[in-house]
C-alpha cells in the first residue's frame, strides 16, 4: 500500500509540474510574439520616417524644371515626358542607411499607376511564349530595363526599392552598358555616400533628342537614347561630380566620361541645383574632378589633373585621344603598380594597378639595360611622365619605353 500511494504521489507532483511549466512557455511565446510585433511596428515607423526625411531633402534641394509632368514617389522623383514615354529626369538621394540596407531586388517591373497618361510596359522589352514544358520562354528586343535610379540605392527601403522598378524609372540600355560601366558608375557613387557617411543628391536621366533610333517591335516603340547623364551633389562636404555616358559598350575608364555639370545642363537644357547655394554651385559645376568619387581599389591613384600638367602634357584619360595616331606624346600619371616578369620584361601600371590597368608603360628585357636604374624599385609611387606612341592594348593603353630618356620623374607639389 505504501508503494502504490508513493506513486501516485510522485506521479501527481510531475503533472502539476508540468502544467506550471507549460504554462511559462506559454507566456514566454506569447511575450516573444509581442515583442516581434512591436519590433516590426516600430521598424515600419522609422521606415516611413526615413522616407519622410528623403521627400522633405527633395524638395528643400528642388529639381530641374521641365515640360513635362512631376511624379512623385516615396524616395525619388521624376520629370516624366509623356511624348516619349520616358523619364527626363530622376532625382534621388543616396541615404547614408544605404551602408547597413538588406532590402534584396525584387524585379517586380510594372507601369507607373501616377502617370495618368501611360507608362512603357513589358512588351517594349520582350515578348514571351509557352516553351515545350509549359515553361515561359522570354524573347528580347536586344535592350536591358534599365534603372535610372538603380533600386541598390533604395536597399534601406523595401518600399523604395520597389518603386525603383515603376517603368517610369526605366530606359532601353544595351547589356554592355547596362551590366558595366553604367553599373560601375552607380557602385562608384554609392561607395562615396558610404564612405563619407553623408547623403548624395543624384539627377539621372537619358539624353531625348529628335531622331532618336526605336525598339520597332515594341507595342510603344520606345526610343533608344545614345547617351545618359548622371550628376551627383554632397551638400554636406561641397562636392559635385557629373558624368556623360554613350549608350554602348564603354571601353574606357570611368574618368574619361567625367564632365563639367554645366556641359551636361547645356545638352540636357536642365538646371540641376538650382535651390543651391549660387556662388558655391557655380564653380562645382564648372570643373571635373573625380579623385574622391571613382574610389577603385587601395593603392590606385587619381588621374593627374590637367591644370597641375605643363602644355602638352596630359594625363592617363586624356591620352585616349592619341591612340594608334602615331603621334609622340608626353602621358603623365603616378605609378600604382609594378611588375617585373621572369624573361626581365617591366610593366609600370600608371594611376591604376592591374588587372584594372588604364595606362601601361613596357620596358621590354632587351632595353633594360638601357636604364642606369632598376625602374622596377625607383618609380614606385613616384609620379612620372612618359615621351612615346600611345596605343591600345588589350586591356589599357600602352606605351612602349626603350630609354630612361623617355620617362621623367616629376617634382612633388611641397
């Protein structure tokens, strides 16, 4: 008997055990869940802030006047040219949130619902069939939607990014172009806002002219645009950068599309800052600097600017003007990097290192002896100018070195 009633006994304590204890996970999850709730109210109102703060930047900055209509979404704005069924303009800020952003792409393409008009719409790009298992197959035009306000510029914003991808914020690009160099530009200018920690202004659009070639087979038959245009502002620090880039495969570096904004205001007929202080503007828009802008990678260099070099000199951008046109010419630029291989030829990479190279001078195994120095070891990091024939290598500009006599060290600035 004494056994038997032990054993209710025990039995007894462990179920009132176990209801206590369920009964804690209980209000445990229930406290998780709570709190899960209020992280995301709380996430969704710093969210609409953010994008508050965003619409009031716009404004107080002001964008170019145009001929056609404004539409406005929550982080971007847009001049949208009903004839062309096409953006004149998108302008955006760059949020520093940029940096810690995790919104992914959502390529959730679709026309604008706030142009009262017509926006493009998907079969402008393509068209699609059934494939043989049912599959959608998608056959192309030959051009990329591409963004004007690139959506990895909305990643703090789910919101944001979505919208990026309203047709009003598209143009037909070419995949080279598209894919890279316009690619790089916007990573180059993203990078700088991260960077600096600050906020950047950017005005984005495709240069409309009359005569423009069409995407026949599209339902809309959109224009094809040659050229797209981006400039950028930092408020903050007073810096300004503005680009001008043909609508194909762009073989050169960044740089050499680099433009005073007041180049691009007069082929665009656009006023890009016109709520900004004048007397600061007026000179960011006139020159072209790129030093802090195009980051690249660490141990590159800015190319040399023009006003620091003599007459006839010229930089490593400014060089591509005398490909194969059997013209010597005095290139100067800083040693990035060196190379000297195992048959004894020398590449001296000027501004840029390899493999991202824009400017190579070789000194073939069989001149080194002309050298009474190991140019290998003494112009490293010097700055340097070089008398020879520039032409196109496979991966940069090259100029064939036979002599010391033909590269000069250049005097640093004190």
């Amino acid at each position: 008997m004494k056994k038997w009633f032990l054993g209710i006994a025990f039995f007894s304590l462990i179920n009132c055990m176990g209801q206590s204890t369920q009964g804690e996970i209980n209000e445990l999850e229930s406290s998780i869940t709570y709190l899960k709730d209020s992280i995301d109210y709380l996430t969704d109102q710093v969210d609409s802030l953010k994008l508050l703060e965003i619409a009031i930047g716009l404004e107080e900055m002001g964008w170019p006047s145009t001929t056609g209509t404004i539409i406005k979404h929550s982080a971007m704005v847009i001049g949208y040219d009903e004839d062309y069924k096409m953006a004149r303009w998108v302008a955006h800020i760059i949020s520093s949130d940029v940096a810690t952003g995790n919104a992914g792409r959502t390529n959730d393409f679709r026309p604008d619902p706030n142009v009262s008009t017509s926006t493009a719409v998907e079969a402008d790009y393509f068209v699609t069939s059934t494939g043989s298992n049912d599959e959608i197959v998608y056959h192309g035009y030959g051009y990329d939607r591409g963004h004007l306000a690139p959506s990895a510029d909305f990643r703090w914003s789910e919101k944001a990014l979505s919208e990026s991808y309203f047709y009003s914020n598209i143009s037909p690009q070419t995949a080279e172009f598209n894919r890279e160099s316009w690619a790089d530009l916007e990573g180059n200018i993203r990078q700088y806002a991260i960077a600096h920690e600050t906020d950047v202004f950017v005005v984005t659009g495709p240069v409309l002219e009359n005569d423009l070639p069409r995407i026949e087979k599209g339902v809309n038959q959109l224009v094809i645009p040659r050229y797209f245009y981006k400039v950028a502002l930092d408020t903050l620090n007073k810096k300004a950068v503005g680009f001008l880039m043909p609508n194909e495969d762009c073989q050169k570096p960044l740089e050499f599309y680099a433009k005073p904004i007041k180049e691009i205001e007069e082929i665009t007929g656009l006023n890009f800052f016109a709520n900004f202080d004048p007397d600061i503007i007026d000179a960011l828009e006139s020159e072209v600097n790129t030093s802090e802008w195009l980051v690249g990678t660490k141990g590159d260099y800015a190319p040399l600017s023009p006003k620091s070099l003599r007459k006839k000199q010229v930089n490593t951008i400014q060089a591509y003007d005398y490909i194969n046109t059997n013209k010597n010419v005095e290139v100067c630029g800083t040693v990035a990097g060196v190379h000297k291989s195992k048959k004894g030829n020398i590449f001296i990479n000027l501004d840029k290192q390899f493999p991202n190279a824009v400017f190579t001078l070789t000194i073939w195994s069989r001149d080194a002896n002309n050298f009474s120095y190991a140019p290998e070891i003494d112009l490293k990091s010097q700055r340097v100018c070089a008398f020879g024939k520039v032409t196109k290598g496979r991966s940069s500009l090259e100029m064939n070195i036979n002599n010391e006599k033909q590269i000069q060290v250049m005097e640093r600035e004190l």
